[in-house]
C-alpha cells in the first residue's frame, strides 16, 4: 500500500482540467527534484553533453526543463482514472494509425515500438480507445512495489494486457498469433545475451535484438509510436508507417539494419524536442564513440 494516497490528493486538485495549475505545481516539483537529486541532475546532464554536444551552460538549461517535463508526466499519470473512452480526445488526438489498422490485415499481429517520449503512461492508458487491436504491453517492476502496483492497475483498467519482461518471449507471440498488438518501450539498456550494438547519437549502444529478430522470423509488422506534448498541452499520438524489413544478407545483418533503422526513428524524434525524453536514465553507459559496427 502507498504511504500516502497520492492519487487520490491529486485527483481532488483536478489537475488535468486546470492546465496552468498543472504547469505551475510541474515547475515547483521539477525545479526542487533537480536541486535535491543530484546523482540524476547529473546523469541527465552528462547524458545531454555526449548526445547533443551541449556546452555545461546548455546542458543545464535543458536539464532543467526535462525535470520540469518529467515532473508533469508523474503528476498528470497520478490522473490517468479520469480518462476513459468518452472523454480522453479532450487531451489526447491520435495521427497515422490506419498504417496499423492496414498491417493487421496481413494476420501476423503488429508491434508498436516506442521510448519514454511525451506522456507514454498517458498514451498507453489511452491506447485501448482508439487502437485497431488488443494492446500488450511489455513492461518492467517499478520499485517500490506499492508503486509498480498503482502503475499497473492504471494500464490494466482501460483494456491493456500487461506482460512481464521475464516471460515476454512466449507472450509475445501468442499475441502475434491472435492478431494483435504488442507494445514494447524500446529505449532501455539491453542485457548483453540479447543486445546487438547498433548507432545511436553519434555512437554505438547496446540495443535489444529480439524485436527485430523476431519481426523477421514472424513477419509481423513493426510501427514507430511516440507521444509529444503539443506547445498548446495537448498530447499527439503517432504511428508511422511499417519499417521495411531487409532482405539482403545474413539473419544478424539483417537483425542490425532494422534495430539500426529503430534507433534512427527514436533519435530524430528526440531531436525534435530534448526536453520530452528521459535524460535521466542512464542509456549511455556503455556508449562507444562511432558509428561502426
């Protein structure tokens, strides 16, 4: 159980009908995480350095205007109850997703790929109202417990199916297998038995295989889906359409265009807007200078 009924405190603010309130409270919050933690102020702003080339001044501007974001997602994820079927495109519009709706006529079930990008408990709350398909997302514990257990029930209660990482693989693909949808946040560090290294801001990271490797042995579909703060507050949701599949070379060289080509997508929407991403994991660990296999 949460120490405090954090959810509860905040739908009673009603926080999402009243934006500028929201704005005002993510700023406090953000402002004050980022003076107080300063083992993530300065991973996001290392992170910041290496990616963009940011001069320190540079980078701690927009540090602090990823905690601000940062902050705003928690608070507006606290609200997640308040969505439903009837009223979410008050918030919410959703673009290009008959690029999904055209793949699932081919059977094979499709994979939604995405990263920590705008609000993406928002869109994965929202996901069952306007996708084509069940949706199944893979997910990791979040610690503490209590938290990782009101997170859940928020992604479970609008229709979600929740996998865990541990045993995604056979998930997985029984839910190829029924025609329908898995969503997989794409932009954490991959252990090493199932990383292949592939170009990332300039470098190489090791980047999980198995969605590509498995898109090539099943035939399903992989979309790019990403959510993004519009400047009027309102979150776009967008699919794009399928990545091509290789057809030329080995099984592993075919694997790496696509993870590359994966990659690419997240980088170019992350340029668009640094501030909307999670500076503050630690996705360059093992980031190498380069962009050479």
């Amino acid at each position: 159980m949460a120490p405090l009924d954090v959810t509860g405190l905040l739908r009673r603010f009603r926080l999402v009908e009243h934006p500028r309130r929201l704005e005002r409270l993510a700023r406090w919050s953000g402002g004050l995480w980022l003076a107080l933690d300063r083992r993530h102020r300065d991973i996001a702003q290392s992170n910041l350095r290496l990616a963009l080339g940011c001069s320190p001044r540079e980078a701690r501007a927009l540090a602090k205007a990823n905690f601000t974001h940062l902050a705003r997602v928690a608070l507006e994820t606290a609200c997640l109850p308040r969505f439903t079927r009837d009223n979410y495109r008050e918030r919410l519009e959703a673009q290009g997703f008959h690029h999904v709706e055209e793949s699932l006529l081919q059977g094979k079930g499709a994979f939604l790929l995405t990263g920590h990008l705008g609000n993406w408990e928002w869109m994965a709350r929202c996901g069952p109202f306007f996708l084509p398909a069940p949706l199944n997302v893979i997910v990791r514990p979040l610690d503490p417990p209590w938290l990782n257990d009101i997170v859940q029930r928020f992604r479970e209660a609008s229709g979600n199916r929740i996998i865990h990482r541990r045993s995604s693989a056979r998930a997985m693909l029984k839910a190829l297998k029924r025609n329908e949808l898995v969503g997989v946040l794409f932009d954490h560090n991959a252990k090493r038995s199932m990383a292949i290294d592939a170009p990332f801001f300039g470098g190489m990271v090791p980047t999980n295989r198995g969605i590509a490797w498995m898109a090539i042995k099943t035939g399903a579909p992989v979309h790019f889906a990403y959510s993004w703060r519009h400047p009027s507050g309102r979150l776009r949701v967008v699919a794009h359409p399928p990545f091509p599949v290789p057809e030329k070379g080995s099984l592993e060289e075919r694997v790496y265009k696509m993870t590359a080509a994966f990659n690419r997508s997240l980088e170019a929407q992350i340029r668009r807007d640094p501030t909307q991403w999670f500076w503050v994991y630690r996705r360059f660990r093992k980031y190498r200078d380069g962009n050479q296999r």
